[in-house]
C-alpha cells in the first residue's frame, strides 16, 4: 500500500494525466469547429462572390483558406505523435484561428463585415478552455484586432442595389453571424463541459481514494505496532507450551497433550496473523517469501483457511491448468483469506472457490448462496466502511482486498447471481506472481 507521500504524488501525476488528456480532447473540438469554419468561409465566399456579385480578393482569401486547412491537418497529425495539451497549445490554436478571421475580415471591409461578431465566439472558448491569463490576453488581442480593423482593411465595393441600402445585406449577414454563434456555443461548449466535467469527477474519485488510503496507512501504523506488541508474548507462550510438552504430569495425559497441540495451533495462527499485518504495513517478522506453485500455494491456502474456519461445506475447483513457479506471499494469502471470510459470513453453509487462468491473469472466483450484495455496496466496490454488517469495522474486508489487488495492477468485481447468492472475482497479472527463471533454483 502506497504511503501518504506516494498517494500525493500519485494524485498529482494522476490530474497531470486527466489535465493533459481533457485538453487532447478540448483540442479535437477545436480542430472539428475549424473544419466547420474552413466550409462555412467557403459557402459564404461562395454566395456573395456569385450569389451577390459582390467582388472579392478571391485569390487573398483562397491562401488564407489553404493555410488553415494545412494547419488544421497538423492538428489532426499531431493528436497521433503525443497526447499532452498543455494551456498554451490552446491558446496558440485560438490565436491561429483569431489571426485567420482577422485576415478574412481585413479583405471583406473590415470593421463594417458583421462577422466580426465571430470574436465572441473565440473569447467564449477561451474562457471555457484557458487559464485566467491566457483569457484576458485572448481578450485584449480580440479588441485589438478589432481596432485595427476599424482602421485598417480592403473596402467592399457593394454592386447595385447594395451600395445605396448597404443595411439590407449586413441585416442578413449579422442574422446569419448571430445563428452560427448561437449553434457552435451551444454544440461545442457542451462537448468541451462535458470533458471538464468528467475530469472533475475523476479528480475527484482520486482525491477520495487518496484520503481513503490515508487513513488505511494510518490504521497500518497502528495494527503494526500492535502486531509488534504481540510478537514477544506469542513466543514466550509458545516457549513455555514446548516445556509444558516435556513435563512427566503432562507426557502421560493424552487429553491434555491433545490440548496442547491445539493452542499450539492457534499460536501458529496468530503468528501467520502478525505477519500478515507487518507485512501489509511494510514491516516483517523475518519470515521471508519463499518460492511455490501455484498448486501448492492454493492447496495450502484451501486447507489453512478450512481447518481454522467454521465452513460446512468448501467447494474447491482447481481449473488452473499447467502448474507454474511462483513466490509465496502472505499478503495474497490473506486476501483470499479475506474473499473467502466474507463469502463465509453471508453463506456459512457452503462457499466455493475456482481458481483458473485466462490469458495472462489468475482468477479467483469465490461464490456464495447468501443474500447477495445490496446495490449501494456493488456500486462503491472496494471503497473502506461499506458494508450493511452492523459490526465495528465492517466493509474493511473488500476494500483491503481492492487494495492489494491494485497494488499487483489487478483488479476486482463483484456481482449478485439470478439464482440467489453473490460472486466476487479476483484478477491478478502472473507477471506479478510468477518467480523469475534464475532465482527458481535457489
């Protein structure tokens, strides 16, 4: 499990990667309104050229045209060779796209041309996509832009009946200017809320989960120096059980010996128990891993967790297939534990486990005839304190579970079976298990 500083440094990493990706897909729908862009100055170089007769620098507006499109084609390449989009990529394609509509509108009369209401639009999905500076900035080059073009442009010379009622054509151009605001806010901005909103939602999932483990690693601490504690008595216990085993008043009764090698049993446990939690904490009792199978591994895991529990009836299915080396760690011992735990509280007469392989994976599936999972537990897996048990420390079970299930970079689902009773799988990679060829001999 990750400590506090690991879980910072992996939310940070972790917006980088959302901020990085909502801008890869803020930049592709900047790239598809430039493409609606590139045909709308068509079609309407097209209507007032031809439809209106009204002369245009055709050949101007043609390379402003062509150079937009090359520039979008880069974007379209680009998406291929990365996918981070920083605040200033953005900003930069927005300039593009305010420098290709200032340079259309100086050769269409400039100021006077009423889509130069279009700088709207560029300011909106700056304030939409940017930082704070980079919107100001979009607006200051905006209504610069717009100065300049009230000093600087090509006029129109308006072909008749439109240069004595110049009102008429620039009523419809300003309805047709209004329309398309109007339409792209609405499509687009929708699109790009729609990224941002579902980057918050996963920034927010990860500061939750950070918080979550935070206060595992917390418990940790606090379950290691407890298991430290319990180290020293343990020993002594069992120290003194193997003289009581010597003494004459002991050896000659077969009732008490058999007592004996009970509590010398549940010593042992409670010792794979303190392991188990120095271990989940960091920390270890000088027991190391030792290399297995995944046969003998489960074996053992099947009869320990049989003898010491109360289960009428353990269905175990070993689908695995070819045996492979693997090394033996007590914290996948007591995630199975765990599983297996839970499915016993809701099923007390019969549990079952498969284990099998798929592709490259290992899974476990432990499968229950109890009440099921309620839908709010299904829908919050592995999150800490969930659990309908009224029991102190309930709902810990799974999320310990998920935990070092993602640790291994596997995962876990759960779902409720028609004919009544529960199935939770486990998935873990075998790279994550499976013992390197040179150390199998050692």
């Amino acid at each position: 499990m990750p400590s506090g500083e690991e879980s910072l440094t992996l939310i940070e990493g972790s917006a980088a990667t959302l901020n990085h990706s909502t801008g890869l897909k803020n930049m592709e729908q900047l790239v598809q309104l430039r493409w609606i862009a590139v045909v709308g100055q068509i079609v309407t170089i097209l209507v007032a050229r031809y439809g209106l007769n009204i002369p245009l620098p055709l050949n101007d507006l043609a390379l402003v045209l062509i150079f937009l499109i090359g520039f979008n084609l880069i974007g379209r390449l680009r998406r291929h060779l990365t996918a981070d989009v920083s605040n200033t990529e953005l900003f930069v394609a927005l300039l593009v796209d305010v420098a290709t509509l200032t340079a259309q509108l100086y050769f269409t009369g400039g100021a006077s041309n009423p889509f130069t209401f279009l700088y709207l639009l560029q300011v909106i999905l700056g304030a939409v996509l940017l930082e704070t500076w980079s919107v100001w900035a979009m607006v200051l080059i905006t209504g610069s832009c717009f100065v300049g073009l009230s000093v600087f442009s090509e006029p129109l010379n308006m072909p008749p009946p439109y240069d004595h009622n110049f009102l008429l054509p620039y009523r419809g151009g300003l309805l047709i200017c209004f329309g398309l605001n109007a339409a792209l806010l609405v499509v687009f901005i929708t699109r790009i809320n729609r990224n941002l909103r579902a980057r918050d939602a996963r920034l927010s999932d990860l500061r939750e989960r950070a918080v979550e483990e935070e206060n595992i690693i917390r418990m940790g601490l606090l379950a290691s120096g407890a298991a430290h504690e319990l180290g020293t008595p343990l020993s002594t216990v069992s120290v003194i059980l193997g003289d009581w085993r010597r003494m004459p008043m002991f050896t000659g009764n077969a009732e008490i010996l058999e007592e004996l090698d009970e509590i010398d049993a549940q010593i042992k446990r409670c010792k794979q128990i303190v392991s188990g939690v120095l271990l989940s904490a960091g920390d270890a009792r000088g027991e190391s891993a030792t290399a297995t199978t995944i046969r003998t591994f489960f074996d053992q895991v099947v009869d320990e967790w049989r003898v010491s529990r109360p289960v009428a009836q353990l269905t175990y299915d070993y689908q695995f297939g070819d045996d492979m080396h693997i090394v033996s760690d007590s914290v996948i011992k007591q995630m199975i534990h765990n599983v297996l735990d839970n499915a016993l509280e809701a099923s007390p007469g019969w549990v079952r486990l498969v284990v099998r392989r798929h592709r490259e994976s290992l899974e476990l599936e432990v499968t229950d005839s109890g009440a099921g999972f309620a839908p709010a537990i299904l829908t919050e897996l592995g999150k800490p304190y969930r659990s309908t048990k009224p029991k102190a420390g309930a709902g810990l079970g799974l999320f310990l579970v998920t935990n070092v299930a993602r640790t291994l970079q596997g995962g876990v689902t759960a779902r409720n079976l028609p004919e009544g009773g529960a199935k939770v799988t486990v998935t873990l990679p075998l790279e994550a298990l499976t013992l390197p060829e040179d150390d199998r001999g050692r």
